[in-house]
C-alpha cells in the first residue's frame, strides 16, 4: 500500500489564521514597522516635527489650567475646604491617563478602517492594528510624562516606591483597558461605521467623568455613600493612581493629601480594576476572533 505524498505533514491552514494577541507579540518585527510608520506619518511635512508631541499637549494644560483654575479658580483659596494644593499638578496628571486613554480608544476603534488596504492584501494577525495604536498613544503620552516630573520635580516632588507603583499601575490599567475596548469597537466599526462617531462622543465625557478638573473629595461631599459608585469608573480610578505618584508627592504634606483627597482602598480598588480589565480583554479576543474573518469582505 503507497502512502500519500501529504502523510506525515501538519494540516493546511488558513493564511490570515493567528493565535491573538499573541501572534503579534510574535511579529514585532511588523509591529515595530506599523507603529513607526503611524508616528511618522502624524509629522510628516512638519517643520516642528516630533516636537508638537509637547507643545500640544503643553498648550492644552495651559488652556485647562486658564479656565479652571484662573477663570473659574477651582483651586479655591488656601485655607478654604474646597482649596486643592498645586491644583495644575492635580490636572495634569489626570489629563496624562485621560490623553492615553482617549488616544488608544479612539485610534484602536479606527484602525482597521484606516489600513483596509494592508488588510485585504496582506496576511497578518488583525489584532496589530489596534495594538500598534495603542502603542503609538503611549508613545505620544510620554512628552507628558517628561512635563509632569519636570513641573513636579519643580515643586519639589520626592518619588517614593509606593508612588511608582501606582502610577505603573495607573498606567497598565488604562493600556489593558484601552486595548480591550479598541479590540471590541474595532472589528464592530467595520460592520457599522456608526461605532466609530458612537466611541467620539463617549470619550468626550471622559474628561468630566474623572477627578481631573475637580478632587475626589468633591464627590465624596455632593454624594456621600454614593461615591463608592463613581469609583466603578476604571478611568477614574486609574487618575487617582497617578495623582497618587506625583500630584500628592508635590504637595507640603503628601500623607495628609493622600489621606484626604484619595479613597482608602485605592491599591485594592485598582487591582480589581486591573483584573476586571484582563477579563474584558480576553472576552473582547474571542469576539475579534469570532468576526475577524468578516473583515475583508466588508471593508
């Protein structure tokens, strides 16, 4: 009996089939390319270049810092029970996490739209586009960054290892989160591009929805109990994180601050955030997995 030419081979596969997130991990090589090719193209024909990275983002803290604090002086007086010690730092760093956020959202849901080209001509995992766009506004958030320490090293801001940790953790929680929902409004953007003006408009109430331009302590005055339900914002609780590690390092008594602007089971409260972000990120996998074969014929 002759055996088959094909005895002993792996089965055939489809080109465009991948394991996840976890093929682009694999490919970082094209990883690398897309993100660098996104970055570039942003400045392209510039004559500032890389360098509106932080001019933009100093000049939108300048306006938010005009209005709220000057205009408006949400600060308060010192002395008053409404006063927020170096309040620019408070809004600063909660503009960092929020920039991110809205940046790795609203690019991640337009991703697959925007490069329907190299989707239809090429074989790569589908998920890379909404990563590299996540990585491209994390690129763009570290010009912040390098602007909030610089300000807050100003002020006289010590690091402390509990302060890093939240910030890191900030950080990872908006990452995670931010990439599970572009997964998720991705792939629905190329059935229904009414998704993409749906994910405008939601992330325009982020920056009222978090305790940016006013503390939390606010909340906890107008609300009371009810407070503990505004914390079920993962957003809201990733600005506290990083307010955490520089805005009440920057203050005169940075133990009083934290003691008194930010809730007690801060660390906990992150850490279930965190978890609850990963389960929505695999959940958000299976149903890119579930429609990504879909995404060629109808882009």
């Amino acid at each position: 009996m002759s055996s088959s030419p094909e005895a002993g081979l792996p089965p055939l596969q489809s080109p465009s089939s991948n394991s996840g997130l976890l093929e682009v991990f694999r490919r970082r090589y094209l990883l690398r390319l897309l993100v660098r090719s996104t970055v570039d193209a942003r400045y392209q024909g510039t004559f500032l270049g890389w360098f509106w990275s932080y001019l933009q983002p100093f000049v939108r803290f300048l306006l938010f810092y005009f209005i709220f604090q000057v205009m408006i002086g949400r600060g308060g007086v010192p002395g008053s029970p409404r006063y927020v010690e170096n309040f620019a730092i408070h809004l600063f760093a909660g503009m960092v996490l929020v920039h991110f956020f809205t940046e790795t959202f609203n690019g991640g849901t337009r991703s697959l739209v925007s490069n329907r080209s190299l989707i239809v001509k090429l074989s790569m995992p589908r998920e890379l586009f909404p990563v590299a766009h996540m990585l491209v506004a994390l690129w763009h958030t570290g010009p912040m960054v390098v602007i909030l320490t610089i300000a807050t090293l100003i002020l006289g801001w010590s690091p402390d290892p509990v302060g890093l940790a939240a910030g890191l953790l900030g950080f990872l929680l908006i990452g995670v989160l931010g990439l599970a929902l572009a997964l998720i409004f991705s792939v629905a953007n190329v059935f229904f591009r009414d998704f993409g003006k749906v994910v405008q408009t939601l992330t325009q109430f982020v920056t009222f929805s978090v305790p940016m331009i006013y503390p939390y302590t606010f909340v906890e005055q107008r609300f009371g109990a009810a407070a503990d339900y505004y914390l079920l914002n993962p957003v809201a609780v990733a600005v506290l994180l990083i307010q955490r590690c520089f805005w009440t390092g920057s203050t005169s008594d940075p133990a009083e601050t934290a003691a008194t602007h930010l809730p007690p089971n801060l660390f906990p409260l992150g850490g279930i955030m965190l978890a609850v972000s990963l389960v929505l990120l695999v959940l958000a996998q299976i149903w890119f997995t579930k429609l990504e074969r879909r995404v060629p014929e109808r882009l």
